[in-house]
C-alpha cells in the first residue's frame, strides 16, 4: 500500500539508496543521517531526501557521485525539463575529479587562466590519458 503512495522518482532514490546499503557495510553510529529518524522515514518512502542534505547522506553512505545522488533527491520535487534548465542556467555539472584538475590549473596560475592554446590543449590531453 505504501508503495503505491510513493511517486516513481522517490521510489527509484529509494531503491537506490537500499541497494548501496545493501552493497557496503555502513558504519550507524549515533549521530549518523543514516540511523536517524530522518533516514528511515525516507527508506520507507515516507519522506524526500531534503537536497540539503544530499552531500551528508553521500558521504555517510561512501559515495563518491554526489551529483548523481542530488539528481535523484531532485527528481522528487522537480520534473526532467525543469532539472534540465537549472542545469543550463548554473551551468556543466563537473565530477569530483573535474573540479580537482580545475583546482589544480587556477592554483598553477598567479593571474586569470588564460584561453588554452594548441600546446596546453595537447599537453592536457596528453595529461588525461596518463
């Protein structure tokens, strides 16, 4: 019965999110989102994933793609299309990984990064495929 009440997009984070319970050993301490009230009310399909705390969760849980873990709390609140023109108006979403070679190019430079030319396009593809 409950399930029927439950919205796709939050079924689908909620399988999500039982599956990488189900995949790890999650340390429950006291004090972690995941033995809180919060958390089991959200398994049991009850409650959204609040988007503030999407980053606590993906941590607690061990995981690393937290845009892709902010997508699916997304979707509980907002369609496809209007998801789609948050991400055009903020911007590309960057992985963890993009946004730690963007760290390490601006903290390279004293000054503002300029426009790549051939050679820094060839030198960072080279870099990428190391």
């Amino acid at each position: 019965m409950q399930e029927q009440a439950m919205n796709n997009s939050t079924s689908v984070l909620v399988d999500f999110l039982k599956a990488r319970l189900s995949e790890i050993e999650v340390p429950v301490g006291e004090g972690s989102i995941l033995s809180s009230p919060l958390f089991q009310t959200i398994l049991r399909g009850d409650a959204k994933l609040p988007l503030d705390r999407v980053e606590e969760v993906a941590t607690a849980l061990g995981y690393d793609d937290r845009q892709q873990l902010f997508r699916l709390a997304m979707r509980q609140f907002y369609d496809e299309e209007a998801i789609c023109l948050f991400e055009r108006m903020l911007g590309t979403p960057m992985t963890n990984e993009e946004q730690m070679w963007l760290h390490e190019i601006r903290s390279a430079s004293e000054k503002a990064v300029r426009e790549p030319n051939i050679v820094a396009k060839r030198l960072v593809r080279a870099l990428v495929q190391a």
